[in-house]
C-alpha cells in the first residue's frame, strides 16, 4: 500500500483514514448516488464530520468521468482562493502532472477591480480565461460566489468550456443562487453542493476523492 500516492503516507495514518471513512460508510445512511459519486460525497463528510453532505451534493451525470479524465491529462486547476491550492496535497498533483493556479491577490487582479468597481474573484476568472486555463481545466470555487457566476457567465457566452466545475462557495450573499445557476448547465459537467454550505475544505476533499479514484482506475488498468 505504500506505492498508493492518493492515500496517506503512514500506515498509522492510513488505518486511521480508513476506519474513518468506515464510520462515514455506516452512519450516513441510506444514498442515491453511484459508487464513485459516493467516494467524492464521503470524503467530504470525512472532511467536515457534516453528514448533510449525504443529500446536498448533487453531479452533473458526466461530472465524475470529466474529473478522472482531466485529472488523468494533466488539466489544469483553477481555484477562487489560495486556500484551495495549498490545501491540496502536492505529491498527489504531481503526480498526475496536475498546476494550481489563483489569482485573487494579484496585484492587476486588484487593479481591475477597482477600476471596474467589481469583485478580486470576477478579475482574477478573468485573467485565468485571458491565460487559456478555462478551456479544458478544473474550475475549484469554494469561498467567491461572484468567481462562480462569472464562470456560469462566460460559459452560456460561450467564451470557455471547462472540462469541469467544482462549485461550492460558502456564505450568504449570492452563494445558494450562484450554485443554482450552475446546476442549469448541461454541457458543461459540475458538482455543488446546494444551499449556504460549502467551503474550500470541501472542494479539496472532492478533489482528493477524484485524485483517489484516478489513481486507483489507472493501477486497475495495469
């Protein structure tokens, strides 16, 4: 198991996860969603000790499948915040050759923002379309509604295609509609998670579920 770079590094560390996530399996309770769609929502409850995650997650039907593939090619992630990229694990990146990108903090990002009295989260989507790393990317919003419905924005535009959205901004201002809006699109795959909640831990935990089972799908296929 030591050659399994998704898991943890220690076999301490492992039988704790897993004893973990055998405690999600038994208390959750009853599910509709599929066996890898169920990895994803699990590690979230994992990482919040949250079990409205059962019930409060929805994919779009390819969500899943886009996710291994991107993640399998290398894509590109694209987060709302600096807390998404650093809290993702880089020996798991790396190895599927997987960048982080943010760029709410940047310095013309803020500029921009200013001048156009709008938000650091719809300049810095922005500066990522204007880098061509929408197009084909993961899109990763856990904190900015306003970041989530620029990307909603661009995409019925028809300005980015991305191969997938993670949406999951917390909070009270526009963060249930912004995840609304999101769940309309069909030609785009995404996952939300509906109301107020979210956060970037959750979208970390999803994506360490799809660097998980991309992992495992590859080592299956020898």
């Amino acid at each position: 198991m030591n050659n399994i770079v998704t898991e943890q590094l220690t076999d301490a560390g492992r039988r704790i996860e897993h004893d973990s996530f055998a405690i999600v399996d038994n208390e959750a309770g009853p599910h509709s969603y599929s066996e890898q769609q169920w990895q994803v929502v699990r590690r979230m409850i994992h990482a919040s000790a949250d079990f409205e995650f059962n019930g409060l997650t929805r994919f779009h039907p390819d969500a899943v499948a886009a996710g291994l593939q991107a993640i399998t090619r290398g894509a590109p992630i694209v987060a709302d915040v600096e807390m998404i990229c650093v809290g993702l694990s880089k020996p798991r990146l790396d190895y599927f050759g997987v960048a982080t990108h943010q760029f709410i903090a940047d310095e013309d990002v803020i500029a921009q923002a200013k001048a156009e009295n709008s938000t650091r989260a719809v300049q810095a989507m922005r500066k990522a379309q204007r880098l061509n790393l929408l197009d084909g990317g993961i899109v990763a919003v856990g904190n900015a509604p306003t970041a989530l419905l620029e990307v909603v924005r661009m995409i019925n535009d028809g300005q980015i295609k991305p191969a997938l959205v993670i949406g999951m901004p917390v909070g009270f201002v526009s963060a249930a509609e912004s995840k609304a809006v999101l769940s309309e699109i069909d030609a785009v795959p995404w996952m939300v998670i509906d109301g107020r909640k979210g956060g970037s831990t959750l979208v970390v935990a999803a994506i360490h579920a799809l660097l998980a089972l991309a992992e495992a799908r590859q080592k299956a296929a020898g």
